[in-house]
C-alpha cells in the first residue's frame, strides 16, 4: 500500500519547495483530483516559518518497509555464540573457534516460543563483535565452520531461517560492523590501510557459487569489501531477509577504518527490498538498553543532512527528539521510528540459570504496552543457552506474555459500538478525519455498560503522518463526563493506561495537532491487574524499603504516580532464608534490615500471588570509611558518593593518567565473595571497563586478589557483578580502574557494593 494524498494543483510534486506550496491546500485524505505518495523525508527551507515547518512535519509518513515493520510490534532479538560458552558480554575475538562448543540446537523451539509470545520477526546475531560467524561464510575460517558443531558443517542462520518459513516468522540478521577479530588476527582486514580499489561483489570463490548471479562494482577497501561478500551471503542464501540491524557499539577501533555506507544500503535495497535498515535510515535506537520508553516517542524527527544519502548516523539518545522546539532547529525532516531494544535476561547473552536474573512476565508485559503503545517497537532479546535453545524460565515468561497480550488485546470491549465507523471497524486504512466540520472529538456508545482500564488509539500515520500532540479519553459517569487518561502524542500506537472504569459511553478528545489529525483505530481493553511488580531500596545503615516498581514513566494526567493509582489493595510477604516467599512467610510492614543475606519478596492481591522479586544484598556501608581516593573533582563528584546508597550520587576522580583507584575501609573484617559496581547514568564518562581488586588489613600494605572486565557499559549502564574465584578476608579494599569504556581520564562509580 502507498501513502496518498490528494491536492488540486496540476503538478506532481517533487523538489520540497513545490512540496512547501502545496501542502498549504492540501488536507490529507479529502479531494478527488490526483493521489501522490507522500514522503518520508522533507528539507526544511531558509524561508520556511514555523509554521510552514510544522504543516511539512505532520505530512512525512513512513516508508512501505517502514509501515511493514511498525505493524510487526513485537519482535525478537537472538544473541548467541562464542560469549555464550565463555559467558561474557563482549568477546575478545582472540577466541579459539572450538569454544563455541554447541552439540545441539533446536530453533523449532525458538520459533515455537516466539511465535507464542506474539512476536512476528527475528534478528539473529549472524556475526557480533567478536568476529565469529554463525553461518557458512566463503570468506572467513572464524565461524562455525571451524568449530565442533555439526562437524564443521553446522549452520545456524540456515537452520533458524527454515524454522522461521515453518513457523511464519519474518527473518532479520544483525551483523557487527565493529569485528575484533578482524582487528586483532595479524591478518584482519579491519583497519589495514588497504587501498580504496574498484572491486566486485560478491569475490568468487573456487568451488562455492552463488544461485543468486547479481554483481555489483563498488570502489571499496579490505574490509569493507569483507563486510558487502559476508552480507550478499546473508541476503542471497537464506531466504527472504526483512530487518538489518547494525550496532552502533564499537569495543575497539583500528587504523582509521571507515564504513562505505553508501555501498552496503545499495546492496541491501538491491538484495533485500523488504528490508529495513536498523541504525541507519530507517529504524533507530530508542537510546538505552533497559527498556526505558520515552513520553513522547515522535517518529518524525530532524536530521542534520539528508538522510537518505548520509554515511554517519549517530544514536540519538535525548529525551525530546520531535518536539516542535526540536523541529524548527532542523535541516532535514524525516520518518525514523524508534526500536525498544533490552533483553529478557540480565546481559545480552545466556550466562546460567543460577545467578542470571530473567525479566518476570509482568515487566516484560509493561515493556510491551509501553513500547508498543508509545509508538515504537518493542525488540526483545531472548538469548539460547548451551544446549542451544531458550531456557524453562524465559520459555515460561515468553509463553505467559503472550497471553496476557491475547487476553487484554484480543478483545475489543467496544464492539458493537456506535461512533465514527472508520475507528471501528479494525481496518488500518480507513481513517476519521477530525477538525473541520467533525470537531476534534468524538464519541463512542456501547450498546450495554463495559469495564475497562485501556484504551488504545491509532493515527493513519500511513496515509497522513504523526499529527496528534495532545489527546486525551472521557467516559461518561454519574451524568458527567471525566477525564479518565490523557497523553501527547498518538503516531502509529498509543495505550493509555488507567484504574478501571465501567461506562458506556467514551469520548475522545484531541486537545492539540499539527494539522487535522487523522485517527484509524479506537478500542478498548481490560488488563486484568496483577499483584504490583516490586522495588527494593536500601540505605546506608541497612534498611530495605519494599515497594510497588514505579512505573517508567507517569501516565496520569494530573501527575499522581500511576503505578501506585493502578495498584490498590496488596500485601507483601518476604523471607530471609532463601525460601519462596508464600502468605505464610514474614509479613511486610515495616523496612526491614538486611545484611549479607538474600531477600525475597513477594505481593498478593486476595490470593493472587505476583512474581518474586530476589536480591542477594552485601555488607552494609554504615562503618565504611574513604581512605584515599584519586582527585576529587567537587562535592557532588566526590569520593564518598561511591558509597553513600544512593545510585543518584557519583564519584567521579579527577582527569589525568590511569589507573585511578578508591579506598575504602569497611568497619571491620569482613569475608568477601563479590563485588558490585553500579555504573553512573548521568553520562557516558568514566565507564569502568577493566581494572582489579586489592585488599589490605591496615589499609597502608595492599594485594590484589582479583581482576574484572565488564564489556557494553556505554550502551548498557546497569549494575555488573564481578565474583571471586575464592572468599577474601580483608577489612580494606582498594579498586584501581585500568580500563574506561570509550577511553577518558577519569572514573566514575554510582555505587560499590561487596558480597
Ligand atoms: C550493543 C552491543 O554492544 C551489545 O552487545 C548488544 O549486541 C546490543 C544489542 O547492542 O550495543
């Protein structure tokens, strides 16, 4: 399907400043006279007004990959290889290809669980940043076809691609433009300062044909060459490829190697028409890895350049990408919707099924609504174990979200309803245009009285593009209309989340626009609500509060907290003993100290019990004292903020060569098991990537015990855990940081904890 719109001068329109003119008679979907698309991206001109900037913004519309992969909402995420066996984040590419050590793999089981969950595609990590191919590369020895798997014959891009034509998944592939192994084999071509030469794509190579006989002639380097013969294999020899996902992250960089970016979106357009590109022109990152969702996820944003001819794409990671204040600063308009991306398990890749924590099915269903009903797509990362298929745990979640998403949306409560027949009848392409005659609201009857705590709203984003920056939903109760849920803007989804109401009668009011918006689809829902998901805090002297999770972010109108508005009437029950936590156990009314203990908690509303929520708490800081620190740059900064129990506060050392240490004594002797470090969130300076542990009993004469690296710190700034091959006694501790992600000259830590 094209986007179209009708306008009643002559001409088709194609440089921006006939668009510029034209819009100005144009109304989206009304007029007869001709039909062109509309775009997905506009220049803004020297002369154009705010306002002629804000009428150009409201008609960029999604391009037909784009519209496809919107409408796929939720969709699957798989990490795996040589860091599933060596359980890190970031591999080294330095690793012996045999410790991809896989005996079996089922990706009928992958494809089952996801097809379960309600996901429509999965993108595989077909080469990460380690270098080390999933597939039967012709251009590389460092891949399967090296390792035990199969007997060096194993492919499992190829056996996940027929899963996926057997199970009616879409198929995408996530290919590393960073390669360590490239970087670090005396040999790679990443970085070698090769000439730029005029060179053929796919290289032949003897015996290994390809079926598919298209060329290309592209003036490119070693690597880059690399990179086009390892993504016309992907695109030609799997089946039909509909997402391209290339990562920002780059562990390491080497000999100035650049990307020739022109030349691989040329490729994929030829290869893979479907395609969206991820990380480039047309699907970005929503700027964090925790499933965090912004406000107001606008999909029309500004760009610099054009995007449709630029090499660099930088993550875009502000809050407000699409406002009209952000707007009227740019150069370019253009269509680029936003991927949740996060991962059901702690990390991107399967570790165990001991220590890993595993995302319960209420947070993934909260990331869900909030993603998907916040205009962007929700990514989940489901990472195979060692036997090479999900895990009982997250196999156990996946199924249950994908009920809980059939429960709550596979009904609509306002069947059978009367109102504008375009938002009713569940036809995407059939739209209400508001404004003008129709007003901007309307309303809804329902033959007999429903109780609901969702509603769920569509813009022809399609056909007219992101319009609504304000709405809000009424029903009608005891004679009066009242405001039940309102938000900003609607774009290709919106959810609106609120305590239930009964009511046969809603109205939907948009209460501002760019331009008469045009809304396809209104329904509503009922989410039957849960014991609340649980938060734990502890402070210094040892206390841990137990609360409902706040919501991400608040979607209550008059900025009450939603979560505590939609979670009434529970109760709290915890253990100490490791046991799970039942009516039986302790209950919770008070903060309760915690010391080198685990504590495990757990809500109920009547006798429905909620998910456990399980946290192994160290030495409390109470008696901890700084012993020295490397510079301290003020007091917000200074060292004691590393240990103060609270993740808002950082220390952060003063610039100049590394390693920079803290230390710190802890009261008294202590056993230690592990250390904790919670990154600061604030920016993206001071990461500690690598560095060791020291120990001392008079804090003067010190020894270092241990040494840790943490990889994706940068993009996934969340608590790493480091434990010790065997227990330390010690009083003191010193960490000396020997390693910043992205480099820099100073560290930063949130938090210290030791185990
Ligand atoms: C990041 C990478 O560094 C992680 O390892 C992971 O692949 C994630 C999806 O993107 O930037």
């Amino acid at each position: 399907m094209l986007p179209v719109f009708s306008f009643e001068i002559e001409q088709v329109m194609q440089k921006s400043i006939l668009f510029a003119l034209s819009i100005f008679l144009l109304s989206c979907g009304t007029g007869s006279q001709r039909s062109v698309p509309l775009p997905s991206t506009v220049r803004i001109e020297e002369n154009d007004s705010r306002d002629d900037i804000i009428r150009k913004a409201a008609h960029v519309v999604p391009t037909e990959n784009q519209w496809e992969a919107l409408r796929n909402e939720f969709i699957a995420f798989i990490h795996f290889g040589p860091n599933t066996f060596t359980r890190r984040e970031w591999g080294s590419g330095t690793e012996d290809p045999a410790v991809f050590d896989l005996k079996t793999l089922d990706t009928d089981q992958w494809c089952r669980v996801m097809k379960a969950a309600g996901m429509k595609l999965v993108i595989l990590t077909a080469k990460h940043h380690d270098g080390f191919v999933l597939w039967q590369s012709r251009y590389t020895g460092h891949g399967v076809m090296s390792s035990g798997f199969r007997g060096g014959k194993g492919d499992v891009l190829k056996e996940l691609s027929e899963s996926c034509r057997k199970y009616g998944l879409k198929l995408g592939v996530y290919l590393s433009p960073a390669d360590l192994y490239q970087i670090e084999h005396p040999e790679g071509l990443y970085g070698n300062r090769s000439e730029y030469t005029r060179r053929t794509i796919p290289r032949e190579v003897p015996g290994r044909p390809f079926g598919n006989k298209t060329t290309f002639e592209f003036e490119v380097d070693d690597y880059n060459e690399y990179f086009l013969n390892q993504l016309f294999e992907v695109l030609t020899e799997y089946g039909e490829i509909h997402e391209v996902w290339f990562d920002g992250a780059h562990p390491k960089r080497k000999g100035g190697q650049t990307y020739n970016y022109p030349a691989w979106r040329e490729l994929i357009r030829r290869l893979a028409p479907g395609a969206v590109i991820f990380g480039r022109e047309d699907v970005r990152w929503c700027g964090n890895e925790a499933g965090v969702t912004r406000q107001s996820e606008w999909n029309v944003i500004t760009y610099p350049v054009d995007p449709n001819t630029a090499s660099d794409f930088s993550d875009l990671t502000e809050t407000d990408l699409g406002s009209r204040e952000v707007l009227y600063r740019g150069k370019y308009l253009h269509y680029q919707q936003a991927e949740t991306n996060t991962s059901i398990r702690e990390g991107w890749f399967y570790r165990d099924d001991t220590h890993q924590k595993v995302r319960d099915v209420d947070d993934v269903f909260d990331i869900y609504e909030r993603a998907v009903g916040g205009n962007s797509t929700f990514l989940l990362n489901i990472p195979p174990n060692r036997e090479g298929c999900f895990s009982p745990r997250d196999v156990e979640v996946l199924v249950e979200t994908g009920r809980r998403i059939r429960d709550t949306y596979g009904e609509d409560l306002l069947r059978g309803a009367k109102g504008p027949k375009q938002v009713l009848d569940g036809d995407p392409e059939t739209y209400l245009m508001t404004g003008g005659r129709n007003g901007r609201e309307f309303v809804i009857t329902l033959p007999a009285p429903a109780t609901f705590n969702r509603v769920m709203l569509q813009e022809a984003v399609a056909s007219c593009g992101e319009r609504v920056e304000q709405h809000a939903v009424d029903a009608w109760l005891d004679g009066e209309w009242m405001e039940i849920a309102a938000a900003t803007n609607i774009g290709y989804k919106r959810i609106l989340r609120f305590p239930e109401v009964t009511a046969r009668r809603i109205r939907v009011r948009v209460t501002a626009a760019r331009l008469d918006p045009a809304i396809s689809h209104v329904s509503a829902h009922y989410y039957r609500t849960r014991p609340p998901q649980l938060a734990f805090s502890r402070d210094r002297e040892g206390w841990v509060t137990v609360a409902p999770r706040q919501a991400e972010f608040d979607w209550n109108p008059h900025g009450e907290n939603a979560a505590g508005n939609l979670n009434v009437g529970y109760e709290v029950f915890y253990t100490l003993d490791g046991s799970e936590p039942t009516r039986n156990a302790l209950r919770y009314e008070r903060p309760v100290w915690v010391e080198n203990n685990v504590l495990k908690a757990v809500s109920f509303s009547g006798d429905e019990r909620g998910t456990v929520l399980s946290e192994a708490f160290g030495i409390v800081k109470r008696d901890w004292r700084l012993l020295e620190a490397s510079g301290r740059r003020n007091d917000r900064t200074a060292a004691l903020h590393a240990f103060d129990a609270d993740r808002r506060s950082f220390w952060q050392s003063q610039e100049g060569a590394l390693p920079h240490f803290i230390a710190i004594d802890l009261g008294r002797v202590h056993v230690l098991n592990a250390m904790v470090y919670t990154p600061q969130t604030f920016h993206v300076e001071g990461l500690m990537e690598k560095g060791c542990i020291e120990v001392s009993d008079d804090g003067k004469s010190w020894r270092t015990v241990e040494c840790f690296e943490f990889g994706n710190l940068i993009n996934d700034p969340t608590p790493r855990l480091h434990r010790f091959a065997a227990p330390v006694t010690a009083r003191c501790v010193r960490v000396v940081a020997r390693g910043i992600a992205g480099d820099g000259g100073s560290v930063t830590v949130a938090e210290l904890d030791f185990l």
